[in-house]
C-alpha cells in the first residue's frame, strides 16, 4: 500500500558529529540484570557475557521461585533461564523496578521467558505483559524449549517503572529475566515514549553468529540476517575507532554490509505488519567499508513504497551514520528501495537494520506524587492487597481501596478506604500528600497515637472516618476548624482516648471522651476510662523516649512552610542565641525545639552531609536532631525539645532548686557519656567544641542532654564573638592549647568538661572579677588556691550545706583539674572521665544509704526526684 501522504516519512541524517562519544570499553554502569525466580541472596556473573545478574526478590512481592525441568537444562542454556518466576495467583502481578537515573531517561527493556516445563505440564501458559499501564505484548511461548524475548525503547515518563504479567485465562504467567540497559539520551529519537522492537537485523554477518554484550556495550541483541540476493562485503579495520554516534554500535556488526552484485541494481526488502495500522519506526545503520578511489562514488537515493525519502546519501568510510524515520509508517506491506545515483558507480550498501512499533501510550499514568505517597502507606503498613502496578490503571485492575479521578492528567486518587485492613501504629503522616483525597476512611484499624494535624493539608477532604483506632490526643484545630465550617466530616467514634473539641487543644492531661454517653453506653465508658487509665500510665512511664524516630528519613527535611506551619508561625519563642532564634514547634504532635539559624558559614551540600551525618546520631544523652529545613536564605534545625532548662540556669540560677550532689554527679555522667559518645561511638569522631554549661540540657527528670554538637563546621558557635577567627569557643571554656596552636582534638573538649565539671562543683560563674584589682580569674585558680587549704567543703556549693560525700567531692574536683591540664596528651579521654565520676555517684549514693539506713526517711525525699537506673542506657 503506497503512503497518502508524501511528506510523512521522511527520514533526518544523524550524523556522528566530532563532538560525540569516544568509544571506550564499557562498564555495567547503567545495567539492571535481574534472573527472575533465583533465589534471594544470589548473584552470579554469566559465564559468557560476564553480566552480573541478580535475584528479583526486592522487585517483587509476588509469585513463587521454580526451576525448568533438567530436560530441557543443557550446557549452551545461559543461567538466566534456570529458574523462573510463576504467578499462580492473582490477576496482575507486576514488578517495580526504580532506576537511578530516572525520568527523562531512555532505558531499553528486555523481558525474557522460556517455560522449560517449569511446572510439569508439559503446556506453556499464554499471558499478557504490560510495560506500567500499557499493553506490551503478549507472550506466546510454541514448546517447551523455546525462548522469547520481548524488548522495548522506553523514554521513562516517571522514575521507576512497573512491569507486569496479567493472567488472560491460559494459565499462570511466568518470567525469566529482567534486563534494563541505558541508553543515551539522544539515540531512538521518536515522538514517542514506548517503542518496541519488532526486528533488529545484522545484515552480511560473516559469522552467523548473534551479537550482544560485551560486543555491544547496549547490550542490544543482533540476529544475523543475510538476503541470498546480496553480496556480503566486510573490512578488518575498525569501524568508529576513535567516535562513535550515540547509538553506540557495536563494531562487529558495522564491519559487515550487503550490497547488490549488479552495481545499477537497486537494493531492496520489505515487511508486510500483521496488523495495517501498526505504526512502525525504522533505524537503518550504515559505514562505508571500502576506501573509494578519486573516481569511485557510492551514493544513492532511500525511497520508501515508491515515495522518495532521503538522499542522495553517501556512507562515510568507517564511520557509522544512523537514518531514521521521524514520522512513523504503516501500510499492508512496507518496502524500502535504496537506488544509486546517476553519477554514482558503486552500489548501494547497508550494514544493519532496527525496527520498531510504536506502542499505546495515549493513557494517562497517576500522579507521580499520588504513587508515592501511597508506595509510603504500603510500605508503612505493610499493605497487602493487589496494590502493584499503577494504582488507577488498566480500570479492571485499580487498587482496592481506592477511587481515582480521570478526568484530571494525570489521573487523581480520590478517596482512600483501608477501613478493617488490619493497620497497626501511627496515622502515617505520607497521608496528607494525596492531595486530591476526598474520603478517607481508617476505621477498624489498630491505629494509635495522634491525629496528624498534616491531614488539615487534604484541602479536598470530605469525610475522615477515624472510628475504631485506640487513637490518643486531641483532633488538630484545623481539622476541627473545618468540620465546624461543615466542609469536613469527621468521625471518631469508638476512639477511646481521642479529644473531638476544640476546648481540650492544650491541656493534654485531660482527655474527654467522644462517646455520647447514652445509658447502654455507660460500661463502654468504663471500659474506655479503663484503657484510658492503662494508656495513660504506659504513656507516663514512657515519657522520656520520645518517639521522633518514627519520623521518616526522607521527611526530615522540611520546607519553610511546613516550619512556619509547625511552630504556629514563630508564635512561642524558647531561646534566642547570637546565631540563632529558637522557637517552640509540634511535629508529629510531639514538642520540638525549632532553631531558626541567622547565617551559615557553609555551602549547602556540606550543610547537608552534615546535617544527615547528625540526624544518624542517637544517643540518651544527645539532644536528637530531627529535621532541618534549607531553604534559600532560611536555615533551620529541628531538635528534640527538653523542656526543664539548661544545667546553667539550675547552677546558677536564684529561683530554682538546688541540685543535690547526686544529681549533680548524675548529670556529670550523664554529659560524659554524651561526649564521649561524640568521641569515640561516632565515625568519623565529632568534636564539640562548645561544652559548657549553658550547652546541657536537661529534662523533666534531671537526665542531661548535650546540646549543639557537630555543626560548629557550618555554624558559628553561640558565644563566639570572633567570626574572622578560626578558634571557636567560649570565653572561660577554651582550650589554651587549641587556642594557641589552632589544632583541635577531641582533648579541647575534655578542657571544656574540666570547667564544665568545676562548675557544677562549685555553682559559682566561670569566669569572675575580683572586686578589690577589678582582675579576671577563672573558676579554676579559684579551686586551685581552695585546694591547697585541704579545704573541700569550701570549694563545693555552700547552698549543699555539707550534705555530700567528701571523697566524692574529692574525686570529682582531681578529675577536673587533670581535664584542665595546660598539656592535652596529659588530659584523660571521656571513657576514663565516664568511669571516675560514676565512681564519684556511687560513693555518694552508697553515703546516701548508709544515711537512710540510720536515719530512716530523712534522705529519701530526695532520692524521690530522681530516677532510679545506676547507668544509663547506652543507645548506640
Ligand atoms: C539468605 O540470607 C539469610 C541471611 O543473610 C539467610 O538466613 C537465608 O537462609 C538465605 N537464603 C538463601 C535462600 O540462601
Ligand atoms: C535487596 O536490597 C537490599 C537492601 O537494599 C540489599 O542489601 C540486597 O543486596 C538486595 N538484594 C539483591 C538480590 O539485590
Ligand atoms: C543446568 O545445568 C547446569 C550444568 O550444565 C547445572 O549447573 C545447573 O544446576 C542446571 N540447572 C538446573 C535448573 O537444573
Ligand atoms: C532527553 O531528551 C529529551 C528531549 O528529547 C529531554 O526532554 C529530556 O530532558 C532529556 N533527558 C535527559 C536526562 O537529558
Ligand atoms: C496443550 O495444549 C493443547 C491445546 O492448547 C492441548 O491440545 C494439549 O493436550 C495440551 N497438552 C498437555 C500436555 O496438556
Ligand atoms: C521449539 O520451537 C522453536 C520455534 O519457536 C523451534 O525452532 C524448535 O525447533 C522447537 N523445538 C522443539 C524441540 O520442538
Ligand atoms: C553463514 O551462513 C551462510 C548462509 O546463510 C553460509 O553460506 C556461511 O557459510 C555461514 N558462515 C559461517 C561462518 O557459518
Ligand atoms: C543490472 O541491473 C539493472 C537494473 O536493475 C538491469 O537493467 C541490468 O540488466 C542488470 N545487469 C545484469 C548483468 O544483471
Ligand atoms: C578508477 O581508476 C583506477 C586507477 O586509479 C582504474 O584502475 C579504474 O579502472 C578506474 N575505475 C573506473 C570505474 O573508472
Ligand atoms: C541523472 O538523473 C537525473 C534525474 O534523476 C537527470 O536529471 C540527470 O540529467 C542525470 N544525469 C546524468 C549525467 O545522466
């Protein structure tokens, strides 16, 4: 059937340009080599091609592992066909694969399969494969040892692609292998996203033999094909020694050609496509072989059914030149005739030939947000279902669960039910990406903790079915706000613990029950203030594990607006330092301390290794950090909030108690454990370089936390007044020696503990002003000249009343002055300073008992504030 249209198919010359790749040997870099149905740890290299192959346990959730029948085993059977993958059950069953280099990418796919009478049935099953939402194929497999490949050309629409076997009613779809390989960007280049091959021929093959990796670095898959009509010509020099155009031929298959024998005859082939409107793609691929004479020229005109497409066109000598069709072809037969020139004496010739059909993908995909958010629920959760594929695509197979909106591109989930599905933990807060979500139903479920008030970012949300979840707290204000304006349904029935007014918003200890207490449901209120109680108490005794962990790695970084929404908008100021404001914010429903940061010293990637490198870090006696935001000029970490103060405003403050000697030991230990944790459990090691008083936090119970660790690279510490220096430090805690040399190790932080230690010794401020010669001296001459009087009870706090053991007190004050040591190889590291103060915390707690043992009561008020583990627990 000759073409219509004249102008529709004319081909573009896709010169190599000197500019293009250099043709060097190729790693597996962009290769994704996956042996369906091998087993789970395995990966094996092939012994032919040397592509390493891995088992396909992470990119699928379904199916069961089979091996072929040894019948059908033989020593020329690559691995890969050694096992199966069968999908027994299920209508659709797919694989996710996420690339790295994703979207925007061109990648070729291959799906292999070979039955092999994996199943004893001695009948290969008939299925369908699809590439995402789109028909692929279907696989047709004639006997037991016969093998197909399906292969696509995928410009990747999205960042990972899922590749799944339908069961059409033939039995149990099964799969081989896996093969992803990229390809430049710049190579296929269609309007189209999905092509797939339908012939790719190595035309005047000398050997016969198929060529693939390592021959060819694409790992494209060459038939050899010869015409019996033609002569084979072929060269043994190199074709594209040096460059190469961006399809990367291999260069076995370009050092063959055909060319007629009769130099005025035409060269000619043809296809005839099953199916007429099929649209189909064709690359022909050509290198002159034959170094031409002054008088010799081969040119020739490419015609297609008749209509002239190109030309006259002339290989280059050892150069390879793809042509391609930008408009796609179909007919009843399609027949291509390359005819010399008039001047021309050679004959035409071509080395290799691609075809393509171009496939279906008019659909619309989900929303690529929609997907991911849901891929986090499932993941969360451990959704079951049929949730594989597209969730909205093909319509017989939408998840089960949802709804979608397809009259939006791409398609919208609307309406989320996982009502009785089973889900256990926290309201996962990946919900409140669904932005288009209407109706959202967890009822039934074993969901706990709070309501996340991100759900008030479901602008389109209509009803909220919470009912039946032990869920705790109150429901956020802007839901409330929303369901008191009547555009929000809110139901939260049989929800024991969860506050539905808006009155309770703050008061957290008080919780009302949202039951409308009718007369029958009285025990059911008993039975909730019960739980409620039980609840209550677990929660209590829980306390100071703080469950941010929860919070997903990838959420940790936050956008500005999401910062100015968790703390109300700046609304409650906690602190403000030299660099930094810091603010009172909710995440998660859980108090943070949000430290909004005046300037950073650093670009953003090191702020961001940093910053990653620290949220890694866990330890009981580390504030946590657990967020960051960096956005533009606004800089902002999200920390742990310890809501009882710093150890400065306890040892020095006028209005607060004072702290026993007990508890100034316990904190003692607690920060070296914190800081020696910095020093030697992280890696590489983290020098703090601001240890002081001011810098330790401490908690409801007296359990200290140090603060501010590991940005000092990106940040200048609080106190420091000297930017343009490159000391940091505060004034009264500074290492002499690194402020001398310059040189920082973790011994300038024992420095700072020293004082640190002196301070909490004596309460007194770190550096004072002797009234009489208005001179500064440090706490430490102080000490010193105290203790050549032997004097201890005049060094510790006179506020203690002597009410403290001497050979505690002793001890703590030599191990702060070895900390002080002007020479840091003579100053102790943080394990040896953990295991003396915790020698000084027994010594005064065995004192203690010894005094409750003979004054019975007395002490045991104050050992009532404080917590009774000797060690603390290390989390490392
Ligand atoms: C895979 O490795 C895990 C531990 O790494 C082991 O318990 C399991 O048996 C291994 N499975 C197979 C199939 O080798
Ligand atoms: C599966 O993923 C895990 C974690 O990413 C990885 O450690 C493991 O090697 C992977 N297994 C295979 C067979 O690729
Ligand atoms: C196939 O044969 C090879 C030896 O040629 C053997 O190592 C391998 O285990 C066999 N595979 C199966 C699935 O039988
Ligand atoms: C590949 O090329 C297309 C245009 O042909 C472009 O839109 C896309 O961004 C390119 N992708 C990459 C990764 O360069
Ligand atoms: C295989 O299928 C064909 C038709 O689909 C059927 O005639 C034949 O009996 C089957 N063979 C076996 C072993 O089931
Ligand atoms: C299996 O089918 C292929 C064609 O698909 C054929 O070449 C081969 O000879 C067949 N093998 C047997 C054992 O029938
Ligand atoms: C390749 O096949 C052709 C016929 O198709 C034959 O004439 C030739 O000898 C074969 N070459 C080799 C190396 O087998
Ligand atoms: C060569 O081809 C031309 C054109 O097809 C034809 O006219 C001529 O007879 C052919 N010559 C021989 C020797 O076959
Ligand atoms: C081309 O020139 C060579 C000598 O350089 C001569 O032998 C040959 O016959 C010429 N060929 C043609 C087609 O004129
Ligand atoms: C070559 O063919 C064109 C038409 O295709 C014709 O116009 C031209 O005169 C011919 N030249 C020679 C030298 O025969």
């Amino acid at each position: 059937m000759i073409m219509e249209q004249l102008g529709c198919c004319l081909l573009q010359i896709f010169v190599a340009l000197a500019i293009s790749f250099l043709v060097t040997a190729q790693d597996q870099s962009g290769f994704i080599s996956i042996d369906c149905g091998n087993s789970k740890n395995s990966s094996y290299t092939d012994s032919v091609t040397g592509i390493k192959y891995i088992s396909d346990a992470n990119f699928t959730e379904t199916g069961v592992s089979r091996s072929i029948s040894s019948d059908f085993n033989s020593s020329t059977l690559p691995q890969k066909f050694w096992y199966v993958r069968s999908f027994p059950e299920g209508e659709r069953n797919c694989y996710t694969i996420k690339l790295a280099q994703g979207k925007g990418f061109k990648y070729l796919i291959r799906a292999s399969f070979m039955y092999g009478n994996y199943d004893g049935k001695g009948n290969a099953s008939v299925f369908d494969l699809y590439m995402g939402i789109n028909k692929w194929d279907s696989v047709v497999l004639s006997n037991e040892s016969s093998i197909t490949n399906k292969e696509v050309v995928h410009a990747l629409p999205t960042s990972s692609v899922s590749i799944c076997l339908v069961n059409t009613g033939f039995g149990s779809p099964f799969i081989s292998a896996l093969e992803f390989r990229l390809l430049k960007n710049s190579s296929y280049v269609t309007d189209f996203e999905l092509l797939a091959l339908h012939r790719r021929l190595d035309v005047g093959s000398i050997t016969n033999e198929t060529v693939r990796y390592q021959d060819d670095f694409c790992d494209r898959i060459w038939r050899p094909y010869n015409f019996p009509s033609y002569k084979i010509i072929s060269t043994s020099s190199t074709v594209d020694s040096e460059i190469s155009n961006s399809y990367n031929l291999p260069r076995i298959v370009m050092s063959t050609a055909i060319t007629t024998d009769n130099a005025s005859a035409p060269l000619e082939f043809h296809w005839v496509p099953g199916d007429p409107n099929a649209k189909f793609h064709l690359f022909l691929h050509f290198a002159d072989l034959e170094k031409l004479q002054a008088n010799q020229s081969r040119e020739f005109n490419i015609f297609q059914n008749e209509n002239h497409l190109h030309g006259p066109f002339s290989p280059d000598y050892l150069q390879s030149t793809t042509l391609f069709t930008t408009n796609p072809m179909s007919g009843e037969s399609i027949d291509f005739k390359f005819v010399r020139t008039n001047t021309s004496n050679l004959p035409p010739i071509l080395n290799a030939l691609e075809i393509y059909t171009v496939l279906d993908t008019s659909q619309s995909h989900t929303d690529e947000q929609d997907i991911k958010a849901l891929m986090s629920v499932k993941s969360f959760y451990g959704v079951r279902k049929n949730w594989q594929g597209d969730p909205c695509l093909p319509e017989s197979f939408v998840w089960h669960g949802l709804s979608c909106s397809y009259d939006e591109t791409p398609n919208r989930i609307t309406s989320l039910n996982l009502s009785s599905s089973g889900l256990v933990g926290e309201i996962v807060t990946s919900i409140s990406e669904l932005r288009s979500l209407q109706y959202l139903d967890l009822s039934n479920n074993n969901l706990s903790g709070p309501v996340p008030s991100m759900l008030s970012e479901l602008h389109s949300l209509k009803v909220l079915d919470l009912r039946n979840n032990p869920l705790l707290g109150s429901i956020p204000s802007e839901l409330m706000e929303k369901s008191k304006n009547g555009s929000l349904t809110i139901r939260v029935g049989g929800n024991a613990d969860v506050c539905a007014s808006s009155s309770c918003q703050k008061k957290k200890q008080i919780y009302v029950v949202p039951i409308v207490a009718t007369v029958s449901s009285l025990l059911v209120l008993l039975a909730a203030i019960v739980v409620w109680i039980i609840i209550w108490k677990k929660r209590a005794r829980k306390q100071p594990i703080i469950r941010l962990g929860s919070l997903e790695p990838k959420n940790q970084q936050l956008s500005y607006s999401q910062i100015q929404r968790m703390t109300n908008n700046f609304e409650t100021k906690i602190g403000e330092g030299g660099f930094a404001k810091v603010f009172l914010g909710y995440l998660v429903n859980t108090q943070v301390a949000v430290k909004v940061l005046k300037s950073s010293v650093q670009g953003y990637k090191e702020f961001e290794t940093e910053v990653k490198l620290l949220l890694r870090i866990h330890h009981t006696n580390l504030t946590s950090l657990v967020g960051f935001c960096y956005e533009k000029t606004n800089l902002v970490l999200i920390y742990e909030y310890i809501n009882n103060g710093n150890l400065k405003e306890h040892l020095l403050g006028g209005n607060v108690r004072v702290l026993s000697w007990e508890e100034r030991m316990q904190i003692a230990v607690d920060a070296a454990q914190g800081l020696e944790y910095l020093h030697h459990g992280c890696k590489p090691p983290i020098v703090h370089r601001d240890v002081k008083s001011a810098n330790i936090l401490l908690n409801k119970k007296f359990q200290a936390k140090i603060a501010d660790f590991g940005l000092s690279r990106s940040f200048p510490t609080e106190s420091c007044t000297h930017l343009t220096t490159v000391v940091a430090g505060t004034d009264g805690y500074l290492d002499p020696e690194y402020y001398a040399t310059g040189w920082l190790t973790e011994k300038s932080d024992v420095y700072s503990f020293g004082v640190l230690i002196l301070e909490i010794i004596t309460s007194l401020p770190v550096l004072q002003i002797d009234r009489a010669s208005s001179k500064r001296y440090h706490v430490s001459q102080w000490v010193m000249n105290l203790m050549k009087t032997g004097d201890i009870k005049s060094i510790v706090d006179q506020r203690l009343r002597g009410n403290f053991d001497l050979s505690s007190a002793w001890k703590a004050v030599e191990i702060a002055m070895t900390c002080l040591s002007l020479d840091s190889v003579e100053r102790p590291g943080m394990k040896e300073v953990v295991r003396e103060l915790s020698e000084c915390l027994a010594l005064e707690r065995a004192r203690k008992r010894r005094n409750v043992d003979s004054d019975t009561g007395k002490s045991n008020t104050v050992t009532r504030n404080f917590r009774e583990s000797e060690v603390t627990p290390r989390a490392r």
